[in-house]
C-alpha cells in the first residue's frame, strides 16, 4: 500500500498511487518508423482479439464496434477509475494488470465491455504489444512504482516502472500502429526548471527515488515518439469524491494544488474524444472557486506542442 504523502507538502493532498514491480529488461532498442498497419483513433474498423490471460471463462468479449482502450496499471487508484468511467462512457476497455486475482477482485462481475489481460509494464515491449492487440485503440497508462522500504532498489525500480515501463508501451504502441496515447503524470516533474527545488513536494518526492525525474524521462520520450499524445500532470491526487472545478494551465505552471482522483479519471477519457487534447502536456488540479468550463474549452486554452 502506498504512504500518503505528508498533508503539508500539498493542500488536502495524498501521494500518488505508485505500484511496484520486479524486472526491467531494457526497452527495445529499434524505433519503430513503419508500423504495421496505419491506425487512427478516430478509425471505426475493430478487429478480433486474442487473450493471452483472463478471469471471465475466456468468453468472447463482443466489442459492437465500440473502441477499445487498453489502460495500463487498471487495479490502482486512478486506473480503476478511468476504466470505471471508461466502461461508464460507452468504451470496451482492456485492462492491463501484473495480479489477475487483484483485478477480479476490483473488477467484479461479468462486464462484456471489459477485457482483463496481463500485462507488466518492465517485460518489454513485445509481451506488451501482445497484451494490447491490434484491437485496441489507443492506450492510457496511469501506472506507478508503489514506495518501498528498500533503500537501494527505488531508483532501480522507480527508472523501471515511471521511465523505461513508459517507453515500453509507447514502443508496443508504435509496434501496433497505434496511435493515440495519454499518460498520467504529475505537476513539478519539471520542478527544477522551474525554480521549484525548494518545494517540499519535489523534494520528498525524488528523495524516495527521483520518482519526477523518472517521470520526466517518459515525457520526453513520448514527445519525441511521433505518437499523439496527451500528457496528464494532476496536482497531489485525493481519494475523496471530486469538489470544486477543474482549473488545467500549461506544463510548467503549477506547483502547489490537488485534485480527486475522479477528477484526473475524467479528464484522462476526455482527452480521447476532444482533438483539442492532441499533443498536449496539461496540469490539472481543482478548485472551489474556479469557473466550470466545458473540456472543449479547457484543451483548447492549452497551446499545441
């Protein structure tokens, strides 16, 4: 279980959900500039899929032409709900997760929209691109590494999960031809640059294993990916229903704020029905005193990168 982030580094903020795991083989080296087929998220056409590991009997999941998110880390806290409200805004999802009893725990029930798969993000992007399959249209990941008692393995494991997990899947993805991408970040992974080395937040956390240094080599990479992407940066992430209104500034903006993880969720299945979220990097957090504004409005306030 994750430790709560102490509540004075941010306003009425818990820690992020971080979820650990064990190997790290290197990403794959080659970079994909061909995929396989050509692939948009705005393409109708599905196809069948295969699973490799599943809890419902291995029935047939019958998508009727819906689109089909594969979400990685779907057991934790943020990635459960975004499947939740996935399911909710008429997706087939595919929930990717190392623990198979884990999910049939949170996810319980026969759900014909919803896929479980194996997945472990530090396996490499073969055995991910596997689990995705070429019946998936786009990919959210809201994994993370879960903090550990074990002072020599948080860098080890934290580049693992937060940085070269990342890259794996964008690496499956480009393998796939898939091509929409959103990634759940933080705020202050860019805290250096922006004079924020002081800030008790970014200081705790890249102390317990430069978790935003980690976060922030995903980044880059994803931008460098040629995949249209959509980058999440929520504030200090609150397990309590949502209050106030979503405020999103430009990356680099916010260093202080927190928001439900109900709220991020939203916003993460927004994102892949508003164009204006293209190839975007947004902070997010909520506030009582902030205006309500359509999603429409929020990406489109955002400059294109």
């Amino acid at each position: 279980m994750a430790t709560p982030l102490p509540l004075h580094l941010f306003k009425n903020a818990t820690l992020w959900t971080l979820h650990h795991h064990h190997r790290c083989p290197p990403p794959s080296a080659v970079l994909f500039t061909k995929t396989r087929r050509s692939r948009s998220f705005s393409s109708t056409q599905m196809e069948g899929t295969e699973i490799t590991e599943e809890f419902t009997d291995n029935e047939e999941v019958k998508t009727n032409g819906k689109k089909t998110i594969f979400v990685a880390g779907a057991t934790g806290s943020t990635g459960k709900r975004i499947v939740e409200q996935l399911l909710a805004k008429g997706f087939s999802v595919k929930a990717g997760v190392r623990d198979l009893d884990k999910a049939k725990a949170a996810f319980p029930g026969r759900n014909p929209s919803l896929q479980i798969v194996k997945a472990d993000v530090t396996e490499g992007s073969v055995k991910l691109a596997t689990a995705i399959g070429d019946d998936s249209d786009a990919v959210i990941c809201a994994t993370g590494f879960q903090r550990s008692w074990d002072l020599f393995a948080p860098w080890k494991v934290l580049n693992c999960v937060d940085n070269l997990g990342t890259v794996n899947l964008v690496e499956a993805c480009r393998k796939l031809g898939v091509n929409r991408f959103i990634l759940i970040s933080s705020i202050l992974v860019n805290g250096a640059a922006m004079g924020q080395i002081f800030n008790p937040a970014y200081i705790f956390l890249n102390a317990t294993g430069l978790i935003l240094i980690a976060k922030l080599q995903a980044e880059k990479y994803i931008r460098q990916s040629g995949i249209d992407y959509t980058i999440l940066r929520p504030g200090g992430l609150r397990n309590d229903p949502p209050t106030g209104n979503i405020v999103m500034e430009p990356e680099d903006t916010l260093s202080e704020g927190s928001i439900s993880r109900d709220h991020v969720a939203e916003v993460a299945v927004e994102a892949l029905v508003h164009p204006e979220a293209s190839y975007k990097v947004v902070e997010i957090i909520s506030r009582t005193d902030a205006p309500k504004r359509s999603f429409k409005e929020l990406f489109a306030s955002i400059k294109q990168h």
